[in-house]
C-alpha cells in the first residue's frame, strides 16, 4: 500500500496525543501494573516510547545539520533507556515523556524540504530518506497506545494507518498479503504485530515492534 508523507504526518501527531491520552493520569500502583508485553510494566512502555523519541529526534538532528547521529549508540543504550522506567516516579516519567514528544514534534517542524531528503540510518542499519521518520514515530505510538492497556484497541486506529501497517509488518515478516487470514482490518494488524486477536486458526506470530 502506498502512504504519503502527508499520510504519516499525520499518524504521527494523531498518535502521540492517543499515546499521551492513554498515559495521561497514571498513579503509581497503575504505573506498576504489567503490560501486556512480557516482561514490561507501563513504566518500562512509557519510558521506551519517551526514549524512541529522543532516538529519532537524532536522526532529525542528523537530517537538519549533516552531523551523524545515530538513534542509540549501541543496542546496550538502547536498552538502558528503557529500563530507566522502572527507577523514575510517575511524574518524572511523565515529565520525560511530555518532553520528548514535544521536542521531537518541534525539531520535525523546523525541518525543510531539503532537509527531509537527507538520509539518515535506523537502529536496523536501514538507509532512509529522512521522511520515514514520521511514519517509524507513528508506529510506535499507535501500537503501544493499544500496549498500555488503557481502552485503546487496534479498532481505535485509523483505517488508512491499519492499512499501512499491515502492509508493512507482512512485508517484513516476508508474508504474502494472499497468505493473510480472513477477518476484521483491526483483528490482522493485531495478528501481524503479535498481539492478542480474535481471529481463529492463524498461527501465533513472535513479537514485533
């Protein structure tokens, strides 16, 4: 399926106000609580979707100025970011997140045309126009908006964006879009990323994002 630009422009701010949304009001005791990946509690999700964005605001930075800047310096740092989450408070972790997201929004604003056609190099080693940047944010605060747990399901995502995404993961999962089960837009994508679904029959999938 082909998406704009435009498109992923505005997944990403559409997104980050779900994710800030689903965060938005957590307690402490609801910040323990486990999410539905294994392993990580909402802290560990918020701090990751806060550190994602610190990430790709490098590859921006890397856009804007020429200087190479990878989005981690190693998959070790990358990892230590997330596991900030579970050492900082709600409110610091709230902070981190509202920060991040703000600044990410900005330095992609301040980007000229030019400068979105610059290449930069993802935490996988893809190289990528900087426009993709967008479409990267999207993912990740579309999906783990459904990941917090908070009454956001894949049947809250826009239509166009499920469309995109399913395309994108069957794609690097190497699966014919033939070779997709029957069912409900929303019920697939959940199926590709390897969450929880309704679909009866597909096998499991491992995890993605």
């Amino acid at each position: 399926m082909a998406r704009s630009v435009a498109d992923a422009h505005r997944w990403m701010r559409e997104g980050t106000e779900l994710f800030l949304a689903a965060a938005g009001g957590l307690t402490e005791p609801a910040y323990d609580a486990a999410s539905p990946l294994p392993g990580w509690t909402r802290r560990h999700l918020v701090a990751h979707v806060a550190s994602n964005a610190d990430a790709l605001g490098n590859l921006v930075h890397w856009a804007a100025t020429g200087d190479v800047t990878p989005m981690y310096a190693s998959p070790e740092d990358r990892a230590a970011g997330i596991e900030r989450g579970p050492r900082m408070s709600g409110p610091e972790l709230t902070g981190w997140l509202t920060r991040s997201c703000a600044a990410l929004r900005t330095a992609t604003e301040a980007l000229t045309e030019r400068q979105w056609r610059n290449e930069v190099v993802t935490a996988q080693g893809r190289t990528v126009p900087a426009t993709e940047v967008p479409w990267l944010r999207s993912r990740e605060v579309f999906v783990h908006a459904v990941d917090m747990d908070r009454g956001v399901s894949f049947a809250d995502l826009p239509g166009d964006f499920l469309r995109a995404l399913v395309h994108d993961i069957a794609a690097k999962r190497e699966l014919g879009t033939s070779s997709l089960p029957a069912g409900p837009l929303p019920e697939v994508a959940a199926w590709l990323a390897g969450r929880p679904h309704s679909l009866t029959g597909p096998p499991r999938l491992g995890p993605w994002l």
